[in-house]
C-alpha cells in the first residue's frame, strides 16, 4: 500500500498511554484529544481500543 508520500507518524507508548489516560480517566472527548494533540480520531479510538 503507498502512502503517497506521506510519512507516517510514530508515537511513543507513553504518548499513547497518556492520551488513552486522559480519555478514560479524565473523561475527555476524542475530538478534543484529537485537536489538542494533533492525532487522528481514528488513532485515538484504536489506542482506547488496545490500551483500556
């Protein structure tokens, strides 16, 4: 699959930890994550996914 020149992102797990923290815990909105942290909604609901 090609991604069109487009580098993909690679996030540490405890940046995805902390996002998944502040989703559960915090009880903050995916949306908001997502426009606070600049990672895709997409993302964020698969790491609540794996990581919860």
């Amino acid at each position: 699959m090609f991604n069109h020149g487009k580098k993909q992102k690679s996030y540490t797990p405890e940046f995805k930890q902390q996002i998944v923290d502040l989703r559960i815990k915090a009880g903050k909105g995916i949306t908001e994550l997502s426009n606070e942290y600049g990672v895709p909604k997409g993302t964020i609901s698969t790491w609540v996914k794996l990581l919860s």
